[in-house]
C-alpha cells in the first residue's frame, strides 16, 4: 500500500489526538517507573506536529520526514529521539526504497533500534512495535490494522511483568515489574491512530 500526504496527515492528526486525551495516563506510567513526563513529552511533540500543514510538502515521505525532524528537535527524553528517528526512517523507507506501508513501518522500528540498542524483552516501546511488525507482516492486506492494534495491545499489556533493562525505568531493577512501559502505551496510541487513517 503506498500511502498518500493525506492518509499520512491524518494519521498525525488522530494520533495527536488520542495522545492529547491520554496523555495524562502515559505520565501517570511514567510517575511509576520514571521521571513523569512521558505525556508531557509525546504530548509537546505531536501539539507541533499538528501545527504542520500537509499542503506545504508534495508527498508522505516529505511530510514524515519533517515530523521526525519536529519530534527529535522539540520533545525532551529518551522518547523524542527514538520517535523522531522511527519517522524519519519510515518516511526515508517511503522515498528511497520505494517501500510500503509495511516495509516502512519496519524501517523506522529499525531506527528505534539502531539508535536506543533495545531488543525485546527490555520493556521499552519495542513491546509494542515489534509484535505490531509481526503481525502487520503476517496480515498484509485483509484487517492488517487490526491485527497490528491487537498485537501491540498485547504487548504493551505483557510489558508489565517485565522488568526494564534500558531506558530510566532500568535504574529500578526488580522494581521496575508491575507498570506497563509508558512508551508501549503510547506506541498503542500511534498505531491505533495508523489504523484508523489507513483503515483496513
Ligand atoms: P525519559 O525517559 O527521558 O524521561 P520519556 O519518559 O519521554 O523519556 O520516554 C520513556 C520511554 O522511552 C520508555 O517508557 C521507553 O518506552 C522508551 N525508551 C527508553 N529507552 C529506550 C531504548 N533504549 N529503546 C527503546 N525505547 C526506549
Ligand atoms: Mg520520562
Ligand atoms: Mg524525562
């Protein structure tokens, strides 16, 4: 599936409306195993997303590119970044190698794993994504964005058990079990609102 300026806006336009209302929950997961931003910051970071006009840029990829750019220059912590760097591979996947949807969704997972060394396991984000990936691979086509949600619904719930080993909820060790990984949280949220610009 190639994906048009429009779908990619209205992506970045759901998301940064289900991390608006949910922002408070990621921080609230943050208060527990971290420093109680994470809200704050995804929250900061797609409020200037969606200031960006989708009409300024002549495709997807031009227009994710600048909101990875937007993303790693206006949002502090780990999550900025690793975010800023997931979207500018993905949309460097949607250019150079021509990709689609699904190649490109394993770029930019590929970026959160180049730049933050997590695998998984190590209760970051990636307990989402990669099971996302997974299935999105194992979907392709019918209900595809379904069983994406679903999965990283899943992993962001088994995300719970774990104990952290990057990122500032490892400086908690064991103490670490027992909160879901605000950043799989709000991996969740950015899927869903994948799904519902993509549709099926
Ligand atoms: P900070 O930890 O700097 O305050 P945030 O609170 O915004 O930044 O983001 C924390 C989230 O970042 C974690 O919940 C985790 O999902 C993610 N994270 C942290 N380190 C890594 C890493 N090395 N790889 C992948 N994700 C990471
Ligand atoms: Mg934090
Ligand atoms: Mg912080």
């Amino acid at each position: 599936m190639a994906l048009s300026v429009d779908q990619a806006a209205a992506w970045m336009a759901k998301a940064a409306q289900l991390i608006e209302a949910d922002a408070d929950r990621l921080t609230d997961l943050d208060r527990q195993i971290g420093d109680a931003d994470h809200g704050l910051n995804v929250r900061r970071g797609f409020r200037e997303v969606a200031t960006l006009d989708a009409a300024d840029y002549p495709d997807a990829a031009a227009y994710l590119k600048k909101v990875g750019m937007t993303l790693v220059s206006k949002v502090g912590g780990a999550s900025g970044p690793l975010y800023g760097t997931f979207f500018l591979r993905f949309a460097q996947a949607l250019t150079g190698e021509g990709a689609g949807v699904v190649e490109a969704l394993g770029a930019g997972i590929g970026g959160i794993q180049a730049r933050g060394k997590a695998e998984a396991g190590e209760k970051t984000m990636l307990e989402a994504l990669l099971p996302a990936y997974e299935a999105a691979q194992a979907h392709a086509g019918e209900r595809m964005w379904d069983a994406v949600v679903a999965a990283a619904e899943r992993g962001a719930e088994a995300s719970v058990d774990m104990v952290a080993t990057k990122g500032r909820a490892s400086y908690l060790g064991e103490r670490s079990r027992g909160t879901m990984d605000p950043g799989a949280a709000s991996a969740v949220l950015i899927l869903r609102a994948a799904r519902e610009a993509m549709g099926a």
